[in-house]
C-alpha cells in the first residue's frame, strides 16, 4: 500500500510566478513601475436589463455601499 501524501496549499494570487515587479520602459524615458498587490479582489455585478434599481438596493442593504 502507498504510502499517505499530505499536500499543503498555500494562496496566491493569480499573478503569482507571472508579474515582475519592478520599473519598465526605455532608458531615459518616462515608463511606469509595476508593483503587485496581493489581497484585494475584483467583482464584476451585471443586472439584468431594466433591473438596475434591484441590484442598487441589494448592494445598499449588504454592504452599505451607494
């Protein structure tokens, strides 16, 4: 018989081992720095069509938000 395998799994984010940090652009020139920031989400909400007072409210009455 096997032997037992214990596996930990560890969160990352779905950029990990893909983004490098760091400052990008030709030298000497303006570009723009890339830093990764683990622990935020994005959510995208649709409504249907005509129902966008419905999802308002729901977002209103759970999370506060206007």
């Amino acid at each position: 018989m096997a032997d037992a395998v214990t596996t930990a799994w560890t969160p990352r984010g779905s950029w990990a081992g893909i983004l490098a940090s760091g400052a990008f652009g030709a030298a000497g020139q303006p570009g723009i720095t890339i830093e990764a920031r683990d622990g935020l989400g994005i959510a995208s909400l649709i409504a249907g069509e005509g129902r966008d007072e419905v999802l308002t409210q729901a977002l209103q009455r759970r999370t506060g938000l206007g």
